[in-house]
C-alpha cells in the first residue's frame, strides 16, 4: 500500500492503495464516485472512462500511480470541467451533452451513458 495524491473534479484527495490498483476502483470503491462503471475490464467498453488532463483513458486498465499528478475528470466533475474550458460562470448543472442526453431522450438503461458522454466531452 501507498498514499498517492490524485486531483479528481477539482479536490486533492489522498488515497492508500497498492499503486497497480485499476483506477476505476479506486474511483468507485474508495472514492465513492458512481458516473465510472466496471464493463468488459479490458478497456474496450469504455463504460469506466474518465477524463485525465482533458484526455479520455480507460479507468479499468490504467493503475493509479500513472494518474498521479494529473487533473482526473468524472461525469460528476464534467459540469465544472466544462465551465473551466469555457469560461462560463457560473458552472452549469449538466454539461451540455449531458442535456442533451436527457431533452433526446437517448438513454435507454444508462449503463454506458458515462462512456458516451466523457468520449463527447
């Protein structure tokens, strides 16, 4: 186990893991964060994606250590993270293509509308 510092939505959090441990469950499990999911666990799905400095990665395949010192986006951070690349003030409730999502009615379960979504943003 190590204490590793991550930046995840905008808060600096400190985690005690082994640092191969996937990120998607440090996300879920310790984080408590609910917008990554567990898919196919090969990186193909892309369910467990995440945003790291503004680039999409896979969360079920990348170990912890290789994210520290990176800004970390979840789908609940994509509304801060959008007003910080636009400049709007103040942030909106939902990114935009997450209104989208919700005035299209284009979710059916929703399972993989975290892929969808972060792939867009």
């Amino acid at each position: 186990m190590a204490e590793l510092q991550l930046q995840v939505n905008g808060k600096r959090l400190t985690v005690d893991v082994d640092p191969a441990t996937p990120l998607l469950f440090v996300l879920t499990d310790d984080l408590a964060l609910k917008g990554p999911r567990f898919g196919c666990g090969l990186g193909q799905c892309g369910c467990c994606s995440v945003l790291a400095d503004g680039t999409e990665i896979r969360s079920c395949i990348t170990p912890t250590s290789q994210v520290v010192g990176k800004s970390l986006t979840t789908l609940e951070g994509l509304p801060a993270y959008y007003a910080a690349r636009t400049k709007a003030s103040p942030a909106p409730e939902m990114h935009p293509l997450q209104e989208a999502m919700i005035a299209e009615q284009a979710a059916q379960c929703g399972y993989c509308y975290n892929g969808q979504i972060i792939k867009g943003a």
